[in-house]
C-alpha cells in the first residue's frame, strides 16, 4: 500500500478511512511511511491523520519541542479537525504527543506512546551527526533497530541526505537539544487519558527502564514490552505493534466520550 500523500496550505499529510481519528505523529528522522502497517490496518476502521512535520525546515528559532507542538495545532486547525482523538507518537512524536495532550487535554481522548523522548533518550549515542559521514549514519539508523536489517540502504539514504545539510543539521540539532531540555516528569500526572505504553525490549535510545519511568508517573498507562525489538515497534514488529494497539482501543473504548 503506497501512502497517499495530500497537500493544503503547505502542510504535507495523510488523511486516511474514515471514523474515529488516529492522530500519528512521528520522530526526529521520521517520515510518514514509519506509520505504513499502522494505516493499512486501521485505515479500515478509523481515519487515520498524519502531519509531516517541519523539522528540517522550520524556522530555526522555532525549532524545538514547543514549534512543533504549534505546528500540530496549526495543522489540526487547516484540516478542521476539530474532535478529541487519539494520539500517537513515536521518539519525538511522543514528546510532541505528552506536551499537546497537556496543552490540549479536552482534544485528547487516549495517548500511545513508543519509544517516547521527554524523560531521557540518546538519540545520538551521546553525539550529534557528522556531516558528510555516510559510515556514522549508516551505524546511528541500524542503533535504531535491534535487527539491523531493518535498516534498509533506502532508510540510511534518507538520513544520509539530510544530515548532509548544514542548514538541516542545525535544526535537528536544535530539535535534540530542546527535546533533552524540556523533560516532564514534573507534569505527566496531570495527564488522565488511557494512556497504552509500547515499548522495545532492545531500545537503547529510550531503554526499557524510560517506559517503567513513564509508567510509573502516568495516571492511566499500561505498558507492554516487545522483545527483539528496538526504538520503532511500528516498524521493526508491526504485527505485535498492531495487536497490542487494537486491543487497547477496544478495551478503552466504553471510557472515551462520544461526541
């Protein structure tokens, strides 16, 4: 299934079935093909929305957690989308999840978060890119996965070409740096929401130890490890991601209000 990518007012996304909405927001080398298994399979049944967000292209000033929180907002706003959803995020997408269900807790009606930055991560194994090292790239993209096959030529390419720019380094750069900043351990009991945690056995970049954190200071979470499995469950265990994801939605679904 190729991912139809729609165009309005600048803002790139996929907008999917029909129903209740799935809002998917991804991280900070992600793309929208990250979510393809998650719209294929739920598409059917929900209307699935997907932002491409400007990370390597905002306005530098912007670029951080509380400019793409904005970004959302702004988005959501050009597409009227206008009732509560649910929200999920992967690494930085789950960051940007937490900080909008904050600011926006009557448009939230439950939150699933994967490999979620905001209490720590290391995104970068401790450095930032190197511009113009294909080599570095190559063994940052396959530290995302525990099989590093997933790790496609395709997917290193993709990575290579952005931190190959300066001006896109800066803003992921930026980004990173706002993102280890702007922890919320401080705030996440003020969030309600069924809240489902998945998360890989083998992430290094937000260890299993991140999600028993997120779990215990959650008011409403459930968590759920996949083994053999790195930072991105959607794309490296799609099928168990799924399972899990369809079995929370229908259980939570007596506790999320109509409109």
């Amino acid at each position: 299934m190729e991912l139809q990518i729609k165009e309005k007012n600048g803002f790139q996304y996929v907008d999917e079935g029909t129903g209740e909405v799935l809002l998917l927001l991804h991280g900070l080398f992600g793309a929208l093909s990250n979510w393809q298994d998650v719209v294929q399979q739920f598409s059917l049944r929900y209307r699935v929305v997907i932002p491409l967000l400007p990370i390597y292209d905002m306005p530098l000033l912007k670029a951080g957690v509380p400019g793409l929180v904005g970004f959302v907002e702004e988005f959501l706003a050009e597409i009227t989308l206008t009732e509560p959803c649910t929200v999920l995020g992967n690494s930085l997408g789950g960051h940007i999840a937490l900080v909008y269900t904050l600011q926006n807790p009557t448009r939230v009606q439950r939150l699933v978060l994967t490999g979620s930055s905001g209490l720590f991560e290391d995104g970068m194994g401790g450095s930032f890119p190197k511009r113009g090292n294909y080599g570095y790239v190559q063994e940052r993209v396959a530290y995302t996965f525990y099989d590093p096959a997933v790790a496609t030529q395709e997917l290193v390419d993709e990575v290579f070409s952005v931190t190959n720019s300066n001006a896109k380094c800066l803003r992921i750069i930026s980004i990173a740096r706002s993102a280890q900043r702007h922890n919320l351990a401080k705030e996440l009991h003020k969030i309600r929401v069924p809240t489902l945690l998945v998360w890989g056995l083998n992430d290094t970049i937000t260890p299993p130890v991140v999600a028993h954190e997120f779990n215990r200071l959650m008011q409403n979470a459930e968590l759920r490890f996949l083994d053999h499995c790195g930072h991105a469950p959607m794309m490296e265990r799609p099928r168990e991601f799924n399972q899990l994801l369809t079995k929370f939605l229908e259980r939570t679904a007596a506790s999320v209000p109509t409109s």
